[in-house]
C-alpha cells in the first residue's frame, strides 16, 4: 500500500475505530439478540421465542396498523403543506421572507416535552382553546385524550405542525435552485403561473421532494416522541401506541430485549421496504 494511502488510513482510524465500535458493534449486536430468549439467565438461543411471537402477537400489529395509518395520512399531508409553504417563500411578493422562514423552521428546535406540554393544554377537554374555537361554531367539544381517533387525529396534527416547517425548507432549496430562464421563457409563452406550477416547478422538484418523502418515511417509522408525550404512552387503550412505543415498552419497560430487537429490524425493514417502493414510484422513465 502506498505511504500516502496509509498516512490517510491512519488519520481515519480513531473515526473508524469509534463508528465500529458504537455502530456497526450495536448493530450486529442487537440482530444477534433478537435470537435469543432474554428471560432466562443466562440468555439462549431460540427463534421462535421472538419471531415467533412476532408473527402472532396482537399488540405488535396494533403498532404496526396505527404506524402505518399515520404514514398513509400524515405524510402525505404534511409534503403538500410543505410544498405550498415554499412556494409562499419563494415568492418575490413577500415580504420579511428570511422572518418567515425561521418562524417556519422554530418548531424543529423547540424542546419536544415544551411543545408536548402545549399541546397537551390546548388540546384539553376543559379548557383548551381548541374547544373553545370548536365551541364557538356550535359544535360540540372533542375529548381528544379519551377516544382513539381523536388521539390520533392530534398525534398527526402534532407531527405535520412540527416537522412540515423543516421540509419546507429542504423545498425551498429546492426551488431556488431552479434556474430562472425557465420560468422566463415559459411566460414569453404566455404559460399561465398554474401551469407553470404543475408542469415546470412539480416535476424539477420531484427529487427533492422524494427525498423529504423518503426521510419522513423513515422518520414516521420511528415515531415515539408525540404518542409518548402527548397521548400519554400510546393511550387512550393503545390507540395511538407505534412500533417506536412498542420497542420502548419491551425493551425498557419490560426488559424484553430479544423481543424489542425483533420490533427494532422489523420496523428497519419495513422502512427500507417502503423507501425503496417510493424510490421505485419516483424513478425516471427510460
């Protein structure tokens, strides 16, 4: 090997040596144990004792039906919020638009118990100000807490409020980066500002915008933070508990860590699976 080749491994090696150890290690680690019975000490080999389970178990596909009923629904709306959200800050019309901009990023940094917390009062049964906006147009209030479609209903509002700022951001790049002179000639063609929009900006988008579908994919897969904080442990009766939840109360709860790791590679898979399919729908046509 040559000195030059080997001065660059050597610099390397305290990154490499710490990424082994606590990546790649864990990973291997945790797909080891997910074939093992952790109930016994010490612990055994045994297949069926965690994907056995898996495949019959009630409540894993409890989480994994409101996973993907929040994928299915929240994803969806949240890109198309996104987009529309970038276009307005695209637009030359508006004004403060870097005030703006940050206003539409803040929730990615605000502490994720803080904005629970206000969720929490303003969607409250007694006193929110929900209710009460929901009181004022003569319908009656909504015990968002106490009923599984209400829950989740909240716990797809939470999710699009907190991350629909961060890809419109990711889009509005996006859309800076698209050169003006198509825009120009296609008004020169008197192409009406709609048509622009559905035949110029969608389609110069679509890698940008499949990428934000791929990373909330990913990111929905893993959802903990808003069922946890905000519903209170996947409640009411586990209409709102996710895989990310389930994972939680095997492994840390239960201290079922075959099990929790058997959850943990099943939800990778699923997302790769999913993210490949999306990657699949998006491809460009030979």
């Amino acid at each position: 090997m040559p000195i030059r080749n080997r001065n660059a491994y050597a610099f390397l090696a305290p990154y490499l040596l710490v990424f082994a150890t606590f990546w790649i290690w864990p990973i291997i680690s945790s797909f080891l144990i997910s074939f093992q019975n952790t109930r016994v000490n010490p612990w055994k080999f045994s297949f069926s004792v965690n994907w056995g389970r898996l495949v019959g178990d009630p409540a894993f596909y409890n989480a994994l039906y409101n996973t993907l009923i929040i994928l299915v629904i929240q994803v969806p709306v949240m890109i198309t919020i996104a987009t529309v959200m970038a276009v307005l800050l695209n637009s030359p019309l508006l004004k403060a638009r870097p005030l703006f901009r940050f206003a539409f990023f803040a929730p990615v940094v605000v502490g994720e118990v803080a904005y629970a917390a206000v969720f929490r009062l303003m969607f409250s049964f007694d006193f929110g100000i929900v209710n009460k906006l929901v009181s004022l147009v003569g319908l009656p209030a909504v015990s968002w807490f106490d009923n599984a479609n209400a829950a989740m209903a909240l716990v797809i509002i939470a999710v699009t409020w907190r991350w629909a700022g961060y890809n419109a951001i990711i889009i509005l790049a996006g859309l800076q980066s698209i050169p003006d002179d198509v825009y120009e000639a296609a008004t020169l063609d008197r192409v009406s500002k709609s048509q622009q929009f559905f035949h110029i900006t969608l389609p110069l988008l679509k890698p940008i915008i499949l990428f934000c579908v791929i990373l909330s994919v990913i990111g929905t897969m893993q959802l903990f933070t808003e069922p946890f904080l905000i519903t209170n442990r996947g409640g009411p009766g586990g209409g709102t508990e996710t895989l990310g939840l389930l994972l939680y109360r095997e492994g840390f709860r239960s201290l079922n860590f075959g099990y929790a790791s058997a959850v943990a590679y099943t939800m990778a898979a699923l997302a790769v699976a999913i993210s490949l399919f999306n990657l699949w729908i998006g491809r460009e046509p030979k």
